[in-house]
C-alpha cells in the first residue's frame, strides 16, 4: 500500500505537483478513483436521462443511503440526501411549525449561513434568538454548563428555549464540541436538537441510533471524498411529517396527511427522492467514496488515526516555529483533523493588529490580501480567523498530507502576511 503523505496525494489526488493542499476543511477534496466514478455517472444520465431519472436513479439513490446508513448507524428511512449543510439546517428551520416568541438557541461560533437562516426566522416568523457566547479555548464540560445555564435560565422566566443549534466541528477556528452531551443535554431540558455536523462524516465517530438527536445534517463532500453537492440530513422520526422538502415539490404531503402503513414508513425518504431537476451523480457516488476509503485507504479507523496524528504533530512543529501556540484544551478534544495555530504577529505590531482585527472588515480585507499571495505564488492556502483576541490559522490533516506540507503552507502564509503588514494597505490603517 503506498504510504499516507505526499506520495499519496500524488498516486491518488487530482492536485497536480505544484499545489499543496492543507485546506481539506473548507471544500474537501476528491480522490481521482472517485471522481472518474462521478463522470460515469454523470455520463450515464446525461445519455439517457428518461431511463436514468424514471428507472435507475432511484434504486442507486437507495442504496448509497443504506451505506452510509451502515457508517452512521442510522436507520436509512430517517436518512435523505440534500445538496449541502446548508440546506439542510435550512430545510428543518424553515418547515418544522415554530411559533412567534420561539427560542433559538446559537453558540457565538455558529457558520454565518446557518445563524444567517436563524436570523431569516426572526425576521420573518418574530423567532427570539439566544446567543451563547463561547471563547475558545474551552473544556467540555465549560461549553456543556454554559448550554445548560442558559437551558435553565429560560425555563425559569417561564419560556423554555425551543431549538438549539450547534455544530460537530465548528468551522473556524476549527474545533470539536462535546456535540454529543449536548445532544443528551437537549433532550433532558426538552429542547429541541439541530446539529449542524457539517464536519462529521468521515472526521468523526458517529452513532445516529445511540444520540437519537431530532435532527442532524452533514456533508459529505467535506470530509468523505465525495464530489460537492451531497451532504445527509437526518430526521427524527417522531419529526417525519412536519419536515418538508426545500424546495417544496411534487412530493409535498401536508403534516396531518395519513398514509397508510408502509408509505407512512418511507414517508420522508420519499418525499425527499426528486424535489427537483438536478445532477444526483454526486449522491450516487457515496458508495465509490466509502469503498475508495475501505479499499485504497485502509478503513475509517486508518484515516482517522493518520489525520489526527499528523494534525497533533503538524501543530505541533508549526507552534514551535512560529513561537506561538496550538489552540486546545486541558482534555486535548478540541483538535481533530483540524487544528489551529496562533499566527506569528510580529511583537512590534502585535497590538495594533489584534485592535484592527476587532473593526469590521479589517480581517476580511486582509484575508483577501494575504490568501490571494497564498493561491497565486504558493499554490497553497491557509485560512484564518480571528478568535477571542488572538488570529488563528486552521490547517487541515488529510492522508494526502504530511507534517512538511505543514511548514510548507506556514512558511509561505507567514511571508504573505508579513508582506501585508509591510503594505500601504495596512500601514494606512496604523495612522
Ligand atoms: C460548521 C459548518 N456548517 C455549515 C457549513 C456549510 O456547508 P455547505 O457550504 O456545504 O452548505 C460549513 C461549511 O464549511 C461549516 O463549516
């Protein structure tokens, strides 16, 4: 078998010789096996799309969702396929029956989309929105007590939170939260759990039928090699009926609609078959993407243990060079394939710097500065954000990295942002 790292990428990604990938967060990337199995299936469709739509999507749609049942041990009738995390935080917010007044619960570190779809709510419906701040770095049982805090001060005023929202892995900084007591913790306080595991499938371990959560999405195109475009949304079933395709489509059936017996069974896979024309050779490749896994790469257990070893000692070895520090906590939980390294700020412009990180903007316009230098003359792309008073870079672990692509990608962020700091562009703002 050839060996995780560089030789890897080059037997088996589409990269080419000159990029160096250390983003897999942000937009995974897809092995070249698979990808010639999504043109296959692309191709089948587009030769022939009355039989391909009528007769032969349907029963491939199935069984690609009876394997990835089996990765997350979830019964396949809870489970359809969507485009993205996206839509499918979008999907369950805006079909399930809130009322005005609703509480929604949000930790400060929510991705922007899905508490932009909260926000939609309360515009819209008059939703109250709860927001938690969360200052990493934080141990579990921190992030645990503060959701409850805030659990049992509502029910105190008499005004229960409804829905609480929260990630697997938070996005940037990028950072596991003990999702699955916080799962528990809904469920004891009668709230209602979204979890926007949009980094979970393929990053961590997964029991849908032990967490029983009401509802869950996740993509898979982050973190499971497939090609854009699939991501998963589990729903509870007690919350089959009230959960309605996004767009609303042929299949649309009204909450209190009975059905008999086995149609009442399949009532939310089979609503979520076809609400629309579209491509589905990217759900369709689920499988290829699972056996690639399997086959090529040794299994889930394989993966996960490279990717967190190479990410522990990739961070590491990026602390010790740029003399600042990893983002974790007392337990270690934090870091999963994805880890986060305090950027080295020269001391002389420390200060001003993290000021400016606080206005609005500044961090976006110097992204767009530092990542364009990272993409054009590097081939390679580190992001970063700014967290509780300090600015983070996220790298990504994959089988198809190692630690020196690390120091490759930090030494050429490191020349991009200090190139910035040396710029009128940012000078302009010291005056
Ligand atoms: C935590 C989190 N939620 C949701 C999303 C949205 O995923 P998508 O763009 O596939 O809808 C992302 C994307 O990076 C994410 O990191």
């Amino acid at each position: 078998m050839t060996a995780f790292g560089k030789e890897f990428r080059e037997k088996y990604f589409p990269t080419g010789p000159q990029t160096v990938p250390i983003n897999h967060g942000s937009y995974g990337l897809v092995p070249t096996p698979v990808i010639k199995k999504f043109h296959e299936h692309l191709d089948e469709d587009l030769a022939f799309p009355d039989k391909y739509i009528v007769f032969d999507y349907t029963p491939q749609l199935k069984a690609n969702i009876a394997r990835v049942a089996q990765l997350v041990d979830a019964d396949p009738l809870d489970l359809v396929f969507c485009n993205n995390a996206s839509t499918g935080v979008n999907t369950v917010l805006r079909s399930y029956p809130f009322q005005k007044g609703d509480k929604i619960l949000m930790p400060s570190t929510v991705y922007d989309a899905c508490g932009n779809t909260v926000k939609f709510l309360k515009n819209r419906y008059g939703i109250e929105i709860l927001t938690l701040d969360l200052p990493y770095p934080l141990s579990d049982d921190e992030v645990v007590s503060k959701f409850k805090e805030v659990f049992e001060a509502e029910e105190s005023n008499g005004n229960p939170v409804k829905l609480a929202l929260f990630d697997t892995v938070v996005s940037m900084p990028g950072l596991r939260i003990p999702f699955e007591r916080l799962i528990k913790l809904c469920k004891d306080h009668n709230v209602l759990s979204m979890v926007d595991g949009a980094h979970s499938i393929g990053l961590v371990k997964l029991s849908l039928k032990t967490l029983e959560p009401d509802f869950y999405t996740t993509n898979l195109h982050k973190w499971l090699y497939v090609p854009r475009g699939c991501a998963l949304l589990y729903v509870n079933k007690k919350h089959h009926r009230s959960i309605h395709t996004f767009p609303v489509s042929h299949s649309y059936l009204a909450d209190d609609e009975p059905l008999e017996e086995t149609l009442e069974q399949s009532r939310l896979v089979d609503r979520f078959a076809f609400v629309g024309s579209s491509s589905f050779a990217s759900f369709v490749s689920a499988i290829d993407a699972i056996e690639f896994r399997e086959n090529v790469c040794g299994g889930e257990d394989a993966i996960a243990d490279y990717c967190l070893r190479t990410a522990k000692e990739g961070g590491a070895k990026i602390a010790e060079l740029w003399g600042t520090k990893v983002l974790e906590n007392k337990e270690g939980s934090l870091t999963t394939s994805m880890v986060n390294v305090e950027a080295p700020i020269p001391s002389d412009l420390k200060e001003d710097f993290l000021r400016l990180c606080k206005t609005p903007k500044f961090v976006e316009k110097m992204r767009a500065y530092v990542d364009r230098i990272q993409v054009e003359e590097f081939h390679t792309y580190l992001p970063c954000c700014y967290h509780n008073g300090a600015l983070w870079c996220r790298f990504s672990a994959q089988v198809y990295v190692d630690v020196d692509d690390f120091v490759y990608a930090a030494n050429s962020f490191r020349k991009a942002f200090n190139r910035y700091l040396e710029s009128d562009t940012f000078k302009v703002l010291l005056n």
